[in-house]
C-alpha cells in the first residue's frame, strides 16, 4: 500500500473492494475527489475495514475509488491512529513500533559489476553457465541483469536471474545467438548485479466478519478456543479459498483426454440465436476468455452451444457435445457407491462439507485434444482450455483426480464423491487434525474451494441428498419436498422422473417396491398410460413414506447384524438391523417385485427366493461374518440343511453355503418389521419343496448353523455328474451340450421347464 501524505482520506481501488462486497456500502458520500492532476474522480462508495500494519490492526472507513495502487494510507488514517513519518529513516512510526517504508525507486548506487571469473569460450548458437565473481562482495541475495557490460558490447545476452550469494563466485547464464564462438576473458565484465531486499507481504487473516462464513460466525457449539482454532487454520490456508469468479486453480496432476482413436473430425453447424440473447453469448465467450477458460480455435471440429437459464436467472454457457461423446471411447473409472459412502461415516459426530470452486474447470485439457471441445457462437470459432460440462468422461476425469488427492486418508478422515467432499471426526481436535490433512493434499494439487459453500465444523450436514448427523442418515427434506410437491404425471417421461427421485430414496422405505410396483407397470413399453386408483394410491403412500421415513443408523462393525426377510404373493422384503443400546436400530431395506414365472413359486420357494436376494443384496455387510436370519417359515429351516436337495433349491442352498448365519423362526405376528404381506400355504403338487412339506413338521424352533464355504455333507465329482444328469432342469442341458456345440433352436426347447428355457 501507498502512504501518502498529501491524501486527505484513505481510498482502495474498486476491484480490492468488490471482493469485500458484503462490507461495501453503495452510497453517495458527501465529498468529492480530486487526483493531484486536479481531475475529478467518482467514488464508488465506502467501508469499515480491518487494516493491518505491522503487529498492530486499525478499524478505518475507507473510501472506494479507481485508483492505480491497491490502498493508499490518506493523512486522515495517520492522524487518526498517531502515526509519525520520518523520511530520514525511512519509516513510520506508532505506538513505539518502527515499521519500515520502501521507495518504489532503484537505488542503483547498491549495484556492483560482476566479472568473469576465468577466461570461457562460447560455441556459436549456444548458452554457457560461466562463474563471476560481484566487485562488491557481500552475503546477500542478488539479482543478476544484463547491464551494458563487455558481454553485451560482443553480442551476448546474459538471462536474468536470483541467487543467494553464499560463496565466492555466482553462476551467470550468457547466450551466444552468433554464428561464431566468442570469448570473455578473465575479470571482463559480464552482467551487473544488485542487492535484493525481501519484503514479505503477510496476507489479512480472517478476522473480519467478510472472511468467515456465516455458518461459523454465528455457531453457538464452538467455544471461543475453538473458534480461534478454526480461525487460525482457515488463516493459514487463505490462499486455498477462491477470492472472485476468475480466481479459479489449476490442478497441477492431470489433464483430461478426449480419446477419439482414428475418427475423423466432426464439425456442426451453429443454431441460430435469438437476438436478445446473442449479445449474452458474446459476453459469457468474453468473460471465459479473460479467465482463461477459453481460446481461439483453428482446428477442423465445432459443436453448437446452449444457452440455459438457471434458477437464479443468470445464464448457464452449454456445449451440446452428444456427437463427440458417442465417437469417444469410455473411461470405465468406477464412480463409488453412494450407500458404501454414507456407511462409512459410522461414529463421527463432526462434519465439514467442502466445495471447490468451478471444479470442472481447476482440470486442464491436453493440448493435443483441446480442439476437440470447439464451439462456435456465429461469432468465431473457440476451444476450452480446461474441462468443460457434457463431456462423457469427464467425471470419471474428477473422480480419478479426487481419490488421488486424497489417497492415504482413511474413510475415517474423509470422503469424496466427485466434487463433494465431506471430513469427519469424532472428537473437535481429530476432526481439526483431519481438516489440516485435507487442506494440505488441496493445496499441493493446486485446488481452490468456494468458501461461501463450505459449512465448517458441523453437528448435522447435507451431503449428497441426505441429512447426515451423529445419530445416523434421514432424507433431505428440500429433496423430499420436490417429491411431496410433485403434480400426478401425465405422461411416462413424467412418470419415470418421478421414480427416479424416489428410487433414491428407497433404502429408507419398507415394501418399497410393492408399494410402486403399479406405477413401475405403467412405464412399461407394452402398457398403455392409464392413471386408476391404484396408480393414484400408490403414488400418494409413496410420497406419505417418503415424508415419514426413519432415520437410518450406521453400520456398527463390532455388532451382529440381523436379517428378517419375508415374502408374498407379489413381491420380497427385507430390513437389516443392529442391536445398538438395547434397541434393534435399522440400517437399510431392500424389497423387490417378483416377476411373473417368480408368482407362481410355492410359499416354500418364495420364501427361500426371498433369503436369496437379500443376502446377495445385502453381501457388503454380511460377507465373511456371523449374523441372525429371521423368518416366519418354520420349514425353511429344515430345507437349508436338506441332504439331497434339487434343482432350483441346490443351486439357491448351494449359494448360500458361502455364508455364516444363524436361522430363527418367528411367528408373523412378531415379523412385522419385515414386510408385512400375506401368505399362502404351500402346494402338495409343487416339485420343488414336496418332500419339505410332506415328510417333516417343525413344531419348534432349532437353530442351523450354515459355515462359511464349507459343505455340510462334501460331494464327489462322481456324485455331482449323477445328481446333475438326474435333475430335471439341467439334464436336458447336458444332454444338448453333449450332442451338439450349437444353440439349440427355440422349438427344440419349447416342451423343456422354465428352469432349462433360462439357462
């Protein structure tokens, strides 16, 4: 900043002050400003900042103007806050503290000659480090210049360097651009060379209210210690933070690829724009070109733009690259599972969402695949330097990058799901600790986060579309209400984004699936689109469910999970719970309607089908450990350590065999927490479970213990061929495989079990 004596207030130039925008104050001030021209200048209006000089902060009205120099420290600021100028010493002075002043001036007086140290001989068209030594030797930092110097005075040129002279000689580049060597003798002069004084700028902290969000400005759970720990990090980290639009990093770690193997270029045409919006066009192509998101392009490949409004009625730049996806080949990088991600938050009771800033764009094209992205407005032809949206792989792109940044860092730590990235901790100081840890991997791969959209050192977040707290995860209701507010659909595009957002939603949900099994019916190809009160009904219970869903605990690793699963005429349910404080908490559900051939089962089948998909869809958390399932159909029990089962049965007690558990009978008046359908007895005639219901009774409970991978009664190969040839379902398999290498013919399979038909 500027001191200035003959400066009547005390003015910060008009972009500084935009950043301060919710500290600016856009009134008409009763002076006017004149330069030391004598023109005059408007002022843009005034604030109470937090100015800094040396050790000591001062609060001053400050007025805003077009100024050249950033601040410039008015005569009404010195007065105020006693300072003293003394331009002999060059410093001010207040409060006992000396603080330095610098001339903007070059004192070349300091500067000294720097001689060869011994003779050299530069080849034609080529650059040498020679060694000099400075006339005036000193331990201090120099700056190395090209002076006119002997060197010069034959046509070399010496680079411009820094060095820290603490030895004898200083390393000295010259250049010979001529096409004949030359020669510096010893002691020639070669460059000039001047002592470089360190002025280290330190960066405002976030002291002011501008700085700090308001999340934590005003939040009642942090004691003043802690509040000045987070103060203390966010200061050491400001340069992490994003300060305007234009401030946007550049990952440092990759750069995006645009894969098109050998298709040719594809070039469309520009649609045509309203003339009202034009004008907006131009100006957001001019606005990305002054931040260095674009450039011209001169290549062969153009795709049209799309100007979209958003909700806040600013206009969103889009590039319609559907035909350059459809030639580009896929990047499989796997996105993580949103549920995985949301179980791994178990036992934290702190939480910080952090954002970054335009994150596409922090990641930078490859130069060769830049010309890819081309768009053309009708007013020219442009490139991204960095990242767009629409781009198919590019989120895969960001993730790849995110779970590099943050690799190392345990799901105990953090964790990311594209640009959504949440810390968590269970105690303040570890989840301060964590929050460093973050902070520094960001840092490193030169990212920059949106402040205003970071929540710091919270008890309850949101984070991807769910309300996430120490007692465990519950829907948003900003999501829910797009649900509950959603008008009966009209058509099945309606329909289908209707049940998209619910379907979300449906591990919070009992009976989910039977509850939209009409509405899943009507967007079906074959089906025509006819609203009844059933599709009426069962869009009203799930919006009703949605709205009172339960808050779903986490996964707890030192606790034994509980499986009860049921099933009905139209479809099978489960709820995974835990015994957590003397209560059963639920984790998830799962339910699923069952398909035509699958209606027809026996009780017995429908009920083992039910055990089947739940524990396969619920594998991530009962693999490789003990659990309870609960069931209110006494013979399964019996079925599951049945010797000599067959078919479908062996195939499904077979799978099951992979897994440790326990089974236990309960009656249907206390499986309610399981779906709560109907049942119907099973039939004598079923061929399947006959010899289950004909031959055995189970009058009480008894418990079967299935070992993980290990057989009850081992099987040899020989056993397993006759059992294969004798079922069924698969002897006809066999037999066709046996007999011809070819695919059977569907008239060939016609008279064959449903089983043989699928396989």
């Amino acid at each position: 900043m500027l001191v200035d004596t003959g400066a009547n207030v005390t003015l910060l130039r008009t972009d500084l002050a935009q950043k301060l925008k919710e500290q600016l104050i856009y009134t008409a001030p009763s002076i006017s400003l004149k330069t030391a021209t004598g023109e005059k200048t408007e002022i843009r209006g005034k604030l109470d900042a937090s100015l800094e000089c040396g050790s000591r902060k001062f609060h001053h009205r400050i007025y805003v103007a077009d100024i050249t120099d950033p601040c410039i420290l008015g005569l009404d600021f010195l007065q105020k806050f006693n300072f003293t100028v003394d331009l002999e010493k060059n410093e001010i002075r207040t409060g006992g503290e000396e603080i330095p002043l610098f001339s903007a001036s070059v004192q070349h007086s300091k500067s000294c000659s720097v001689l060869a140290k011994k003779r050299t001989i530069i080849p034609a068209r080529s650059e040498c480090l020679i060694q000099g030594v400075p006339e005036v030797p000193g331990q201090f930092r120099y700056a190395v210049t090209d002076f006119p110097s002997q060197a010069s005075q034959k046509g070399l040129l010496v680079a411009a360097t820094l060095v820290d002279m603490e030895m004898e000689a200083i390393p000295v580049r010259v250049l010979n651009l001529n096409n004949k060597p030359k020669i510096l003798d010893k002691g020639d002069v070669i460059a000039t060379c001047e002592p470089v004084v360190d002025i280290v700028a330190r960066p405002p902290e976030f002291s002011g209210a501008q700085h700090l969000p308001s999340t934590l400005e005003n939040f009642q759970i942090l004691n003043e210690e802690q509040r000045t720990a987070v103060r203390k990090l966010l200061n050491e980290f400001q340069n992490l933070f994003s300060t305007c639009d234009a401030d946007v990093g550049r990952c440092n770690m990759t750069q995006h690829r645009i894969n098109t193997g050998d298709h040719p270029p594809i070039k469309q045409y520009p649609r045509r724009l309203p003339l009202a919006r034009k004008e907006e066009a131009d100006n957001l192509v001019k606005e990305m070109v002054d931040n260095g998101i674009i450039e011209e392009s001169s290549g062969p490949w153009a795709s049209p733009i799309v100007l979209v409004k958003k909700k806040d009625g600013s206009t969103r730049f889009c590039v319609d690259y559907r035909k350059l996806n459809e030639i580009t080949k896929k990047d499989s990088y796997p996105l993580p599972r949103i549920d995985d991600t949301l179980d791994a938050l178990n036992g934290s009771q702190w939480f910080t969402t952090l954002d970054l800033k335009s994150g596409y764009w922090q990641i930078e094209i490859r130069p060769e695949d830049r010309e890819k992205t081309a768009f053309t407005t009708g007013q020219g032809l442009w490139q991204f330097k960095v990242m767009p949206f629409g781009l198919c792989n590019a989120p895969a792109t960001f993730e790849r990058l995110m779970e590099t940044v943050l690799r190392g860092l345990s799901s105990e730590a953090c964790l990311v799901y594209l640009d959504d990235i949440i810390i968590v901790g269970r105690t303040f100081e570890e989840h301060l600790n964590n929050l460093r840890k973050v902070f520094q991997r960001l840092q490193k791969a030169n990212l920059k986060l949106n402040l205003k959209k970071c929540r710091f050192f919270q008890k309850e977040v949101t984070y991807l579309g769910h309300i996430i707290s120490a007692e465990g995860v519950k829907t948003d209701p900003e999501k829910i209400k797009a649900v509950v507010d959603w008008p009966r659909p009209e058509t099945v595009h309606d329909l289908r984004s209707f049940l998209g957002l619910c379907t979300y939603y449906r591990r919070f949900v009992k009976n989910f699936s039977t509850i939209a099994k009409p509405l899943h019916k009507l967007t079906e190809a074959k089906s025509n689109f006819n609203w009844t009160e059933e599709c009426e009904k069962s869009f009203n219970s799930l919006k009703q469910a949605l709205t009172s869903s339960p808050i779903l605990t986490y996964p707890r690793t030192d606790k034994d999970f509980i499986l009860d699963t049921d099933a009905s005429n139209e479809g099978i349910g489960a709820v995974l719970s835990q015994n957590i404080g003397n209560e059963e908490r639920v984790i998830a559900y799962f339910s699923k309607s069952l398909g035509k051939p699958e209606r027809n089962y026996c009780v017995t089948r429908k009920e083992l089908l039910a055990i089947v998909k739940s524990i396969e869809h619920f594998h991530h958390y009962l693999y490789g450990r003990k659990f309870l399932l609960r069931t209110d159909h006494a013979s399964l029990r019996w079925l599951l350590n049945f010797k000599e089962p067959e078919g479908q049965i062996a195939r499904w007690i077979q799978r099951l065999q992979e897994y440790d558990f326990e089974i236990q009978h309960r009656k249907g008046t206390s499986h309610g927490n399981a779906d709560a359908l109907s049942r119907r007895p099973c039939k004598e005639s079923c061929k399947q479970c006959t010899n289950a219901e004909k031959k055995f009774g189970m009058e009480r409970d008894i418990s079967v213990k299935v070992v993980t991978t290990t057989t009850v009664d081992p099987w040899s190969s020989c056993e397993i061929q006759k059992a294969q040839l004798e079922d069924p379902a698969i002897k006809p398999i066999l037999e066709k495989k046996l007999n011809s290498a070819e695919r059977p013919s569907w008239q060939e399979i016609a008279p064959e079990s449903p089983a043989t038909k699928r396989y």
